[in-house]
C-alpha cells in the first residue's frame, strides 16, 4: 500500500477506495505541475516515464486534497487505484479464470470458474464446470463476494 507522512493508511485507503468507487481509476501529477488530477482513463506516460499534459476528461482536485496526497507521489507520477486498491478489473478477467466466490467476504469461499461479470456481479459456471465442460451455457451463479483464486 502506498504510504503518506499526511495520511494514516487507513485513512489512504479510504479515499482512494471513495475515488474509485467513484468511477476514478488513475490519480496523477503531470511533469512540472503542482496540481494533482485524477481520471477515469490512464494518461499519457511518454517513454521516458514522465506525464508532459493531462488528459482532456481528468479533474484537478481541491488544493487541500493535492496537498494531502504530494507526498505519494516522491516515487511516482501516476497511480493505477485499482492496483494500489488490489481491486480487480473483473471486466477484464478471462472465461474459466479460477475464482472464489461466496456471500460474503468472511464466510466460506467455494471454488469455482469465472463464467462473465455482468451489472456489478461476478458469475461463475455452476457445479465447478468450465465453459468447455457445461452441459448449458445458461447454468451460471452470482455472487456477493468473489476475489482471484491465487495460484
């Protein structure tokens, strides 16, 4: 987790966390600026890894805010939330990734293959099937939790 002289990491992690729960993916400070902007794309990282203009659909945030978060930036010009967050982009999770999934985050988690992510919800194939071995397209689940099997 990014770490703050101004912020506990709790305190990071919620307003990050408000950020991207916001549609907010990437927080950045462009070369030379003072301002911090943040976006829903990614900017423009030229080869050299420096930030030379902001994104037409970024917004400057509040000279409080920038202050707080100036001192993330001592190792970076951008940074991806989600990433920083762990979150994952479950837009972009392939068919049949192993996930686990459950109603809640604390409870028992079940194994089984990621099947699409539709309207906020994660949905797996039923009974441990993958899209190769179910007997029906349509025997899928949603469900409340589900993170990243991990190898």
């Amino acid at each position: 987790m990014l770490q703050s002289k101004y912020l506990t990491e709790e305190g990071l992690k919620m307003l990050l966390n408000d950020l991207y729960e916001g549609g907010t993916r990437y927080i950045y400070r462009p070369t030379g600026h003072s301002s911090i902007y943040i976006s829903t794309l990614a900017p423009t990282i030229e080869d050299d890894g420096e930030i030379e203009r902001v994104s037409s659909n970024a917004i400057t945030l509040q000279m409080y805010t920038a202050h707080l978060l100036s001192d993330i930036f001592e190792s970076t010009n951008c940074i991806d939330i989600t990433k920083a967050l762990n979150k994952v982009d479950w837009s972009t999770v392939k068919v049949d990734t192993p996930v686990l999934v459950g109603s809640c985050a604390d409870g028992q988690l079940t194994r089984r293959y990621f099947a699409g992510y539709h309207d906020g919800h994660v949905y797996t194939w039923d009974g441990g099937a993958t899209s190769w071995s179910t007997d029906n397209e349509n025997q899928i689940s949603w469900w409340n939790y589900a993170k990243l099997a991990e190898d």
